[in-house]
C-alpha cells in the first residue's frame, strides 16, 4: 500500500491540526495503522495506533488524552486529531501500515514498535511555536 501523509503545519501552542494519510493501491481496511514522528536530533518515535476494524487504539503517553487517531476505511483514510499542541510536539509525523489482521494481543504487542510496520508515507512538519 502507498501512504500520502498531509496537514501538517505552523501552528501556535494549544491550537489543534488533523493530519491525515490516504492509502492507495491495496484495500485499507487490510492494515493496521500507525503514526510516528521525528523531532530535530531525535529518534522516530511512536504516537498512535488503530487497528485494522477501528476498534482498538492506543497512544504513546505523551499525547494521551491530546490526541486522537481515528479511520475511515471507505476513504481508505486515517486520521490523527492533535489538540492542545505544544511545541514539543513539532516533528516530522508519518503515518505507517502493517498487512494483516491480528488478534488483539498481538496487535498491542507490536503496534508501538516502528520496525513492525512495512509501509510508509513521506511525512508531513507539524511545527508548534508562538
């Protein structure tokens, strides 16, 4: 599958953005979806990740309660909503699929981790500063 990541942005502390990643070329609902971000002089780290129905998710603890992925597999589109930015939060976010439907156990096991996804999108800036 090909990911194109878009809506990022300069954005000023406690504002909100929605990145979004169009899948095509495969059919989405077959993949687990992951964002992940990079800031400067970092490691890419994980974000969020929705399974391949939508019905489970999890966050990195830094964006819990900030931030919310979400799906449309009739658009073949994820979601990550972004409120109450801060400027830690400027990276580089990219938006990952892993094929497949796995059990829950599995999925949680793995969702976080970037090497177990295998297609990426390009990345789009999210830049937060007054």
């Amino acid at each position: 599958v090909q990911l194109q990541a878009s809506g990022g942005g300069l954005v000023r502390p406690g504002d909100s953005l929605r990145l979004s990643c169009a899948a095509s070329g495969r059919t989405f609902n077959g993949y687990t979806m992951g964002w992940f971000r990079q800031g400067p002089g970092k490691e890419r780290e994980f974000v969020a990740a929705i399974s391949w129905t939508g019905g489970n998710t999890n966050y990195a603890d830094s964006v819990k309660g900030r931030f919310t992925i979400s799906r449309d597999n009739a658009k073949n589109t994820g979601y990550l909503q972004m409120n109450s930015l801060k400027p830690e939060d400027t990276a580089v976010y990219y938006c990952a699929a892993r094929e497949g439907h796995y059990i829950l156990s599995y999925y949680y096991a793995n969702a976080s981790k970037k090497e177990w996804y295998d297609s990426w999108g390009q990345g789009t800036l999210v830049t937060v500063s007054s």
